[in-house]
C-alpha cells in the first residue's frame, strides 16, 4: 500500500467510512474469487462463516450473484 503522502493524495471522509469501504471490497474479492461460496470466502478472510454471513448483510451484498451456473 502506499500512501497518502507518496501518491499527493488527500484523505476523504472518516476512518469508518474508509474502512468500510476497504471491507466491502475485500468481502467482494473473496467472493468472486470463490464463485459466491460463503464457506471458502469466509476461511480466506480469516473469518468465521457466522461473521461473514454478518458482514454480508451488513454491506447488503448478494452472495448469489457471484455463483456460475
């Protein structure tokens, strides 16, 4: 990562709101990288499946819709 400094950016919004944002996308990646299947999604993360069940609802993200077929 780099940061805000060596880049000439500027921080937007709160800490809450950017690691909020930081946690959807990584709940995403997991996601379509393992075809919507919770249970691996929830190991590569690290994460118990209650609380990437919890995560998910939290972010309103469909895990169906990453599923093939």
């Amino acid at each position: 990562l780099q940061t805000a400094v060596a880049t000439h950016t500027e921080y937007k919004g709160t800490l809450e709101k950017m690691l909020s944002s930081v946690e959807y996308d990584m709940l995403v990646d997991a996601l379509k990288k393992n075809k919507g299947n919770m249970g691996k999604a929830a190991a590569e993360l690290g994460l118990t499946e209650r609380v990437m069940g919890l995560r998910i609802r939290e972010h309103r993200i469909d895990y169906k819709s990453f599923r093939i077929g």
